[in-house]
C-alpha cells in the first residue's frame, strides 16, 4: 500500500510541476529551467534504478523533499499558491506512503 501511494505521489508531482512550468514559464528559457528542475531531483532515482541500488524510494525521496522545499518557498513568497499548496501536499503524501510503506516492512520481518 505504502508503495503505491509513494509511486502515485511522485509521479503525481512531476505532472504538476511539468504543469506549472507550462502555464508558468512565460519568460525565455524558463520552461528549460522547469524542465531541470523536474529531472535534476529525479537523478538519484534513476541512477539507483540503473545500477540496481537497493532502497530505490530511499534515493526517490530526495524529488519530493526538493518539491516540499520549493513548495513552502513559494507559499511564502505568496505566488502561484493553488501549485504550491499542491506540491507541499504531494511530497507530504509521498513521505506518508514511505512511512507505511517502513512499517509494513518492519511488521513483516518481526512475524
């Protein structure tokens, strides 16, 4: 259960900040720079991924705590709050799924 809230958290935060950097990306070479700021954060992901590292969403949530700091930050700064409250939602959830996700597996090695 943890895991799929993990999996649909994250995917569901790149699909808003592709979203936002669509709608919001106005200025020249701005939606470049979404576009860096949705894949930068991916890396250790998908590095993890290639090289088979275990603990996958451990390197997965380093996105979503990028997202959950960039979120506060423009909730702060009181622009684009709908995304904003958004993505603090989104990366609270993924970290909900994560800590599910730790107890179940901590439940099934003690039995």
């Amino acid at each position: 259960m943890g895991t799929r809230i993990c999996a649909g958290a994250l995917l569901a935060l790149i699909a808003i900040k592709l979203a936002w950097s669509a709608l919001y990306g106005k200025t020249e070479g701005a939606l470049v720079l979404g576009l860096v700021g949705v894949v930068l954060p991916l890396l250790p992901a998908l590095i993890a991924r290639v090289f088979s590292l275990s603990g996958f969403w451990v390197y997965a949530g380093f996105a979503p705590l990028w997202y959950f700091c960039h979120g506060v930050m423009e909730l702060v700064a009181g622009r684009y709050l709908f995304f904003a409250a958004i993505e603090v939602l989104l990366a609270l959830l993924f970290f909900s799924g994560y800590w599910l996700r730790t107890r179940a597996i901590k439940r099934a090695k003690a039995v």
